[in-house]
C-alpha cells in the first residue's frame, strides 16, 4: 500500500504495471493470482527493472532440507542477520516475514516465493536478499514451491524494494532460468548464476 502509493502519481503504464505485479505478490485476487510471473515478467522492459541498480545478493543455499514454509522463513531471517542485519534480531527479522505471510502469501503457481519486509529500521544501503532453493517443493498457502527470494529493504527508498521485486519477477519468469536454479548443487554456483541473471543480463 505505502510503496504502491508512491508510484500513483507516474504514468499510466507504470503504475498498471506496479498494480498488477503488487497484487500478485500479495496473492489479493485468484483470477490475477493464477496468472502468476509469467505475463508480468515478460512484460517488464530494462528501463522499469533500471539496469543502474544492482541487487546485492548476500547469500544463496541450494538444496535446503525444509518441511514447511514457516521453517524456510527462520533460516531466511537467520541469514539476513547473519549477513545483511546483524543489528537487527533473527527473532524480529522472522516476526517482520511472518507478519507479512499472514496479510496475504508471497508463494506463486511457478513454484516461488518472495517473503519480504521493508522496514524503517533497516538503512537504505543494508537493503538485500537470500535465495534458497529446496531439496524438495514444499506447499506454501496453494502452491507448491521450491525457489525462495527473502527480501528486506528499507522504507526510506521503497523504490530500490520495488525494483528489486521488478528484476526478481523478470528473471523468475523463465521457465528454464528455474529449472537451473534448482539443479544448482551447490551455494556457490547458485549465487553466482542468480547473481549473472539479475545484475549482469538486465
């Protein structure tokens, strides 16, 4: 709500755009729901995912044992306080997720995730995000999921929160760009290839 109202007064074509990738993040209706990255991720071009931000990528676990979606959520909030927030508690970071869970489910019919928090206590040069792929899908609200993008940005540029979760669509819009996500076998090779894919090809 209070980053999409910062884009209400741009033009019409950026301001559907944001409408309609917001509500599908936030999972508000079905009939956009269903239609998931797909149609949105394609549609975005390199000015609106703006090729000058780089998205610092601080850390990526391939393959990760989890049961359940509030499981992953603790390990992303552990990360981001290991590497991004060492400030601020892995209890309030994964308070900060879940509360945004229960508003609406971040999970989309491709089979990913994106938790994410934008916070005043979060300075705008510790905005970041985990990847996590899992070892295997996991049910998350209706859908089965195995990439997870946890992000955390800062209320004081919601803009580099919204182009983050732009870039992030784009590059999870491609079919084969998840399946090789997946098959990465190890932290390196995952981070590395989500890092080319988001900050090197935009």
């Amino acid at each position: 709500g209070v980053v999409l109202g910062l884009f209400w007064g741009c033009s019409g074509i950026l301001r559907a755009f944001f409408h309609k990738l917001f509500r599908i993040l936030n999972n508000r209706s079905d009939a956009v729901s269903a239609q998931g990255f797909t149609k949105v991720g394609n549609a975005i071009n390199s000015r609106l995912v703006n090729a000058s931000q780089k998205i610092k990528i601080a850390s990526a676990s391939a393959r990760t044992d989890c049961d359940e979606h509030h499981d992953i959520l603790s390990q992303i909030a552990l990360r981001v306080h290991q590497t991004i927030l060492p400030n601020f508690p892995h209890h309030a970071l994964t308070t900060a997720l879940n509360k945004r869970e229960l508003i609406n489910f971040t999970s989309t019919p491709e089979g990913v995730a994106l938790p994410h928090a934008i916070r005043d206590e979060i300075e705008p040069n510790a905005s970041g995000i985990v990847l996590f792929t899992l070892l295997r899908p996991i049910l998350w609200c209706s859908h089965q999921v195995q990439i997870v993008v946890g992000l955390f940005g800062s209320t004081a540029q919601p803009w580099v929160h919204v182009r983050s979760l732009a870039r992030i669509a784009r590059v999870c819009s491609q079919d084969n760009m998840r399946q090789q996500l997946i098959a990465c076998a190890d932290d390196v090779a995952l981070l590395n290839l989500f890092d080319k894919e988001c900050n090197n090809d935009v």
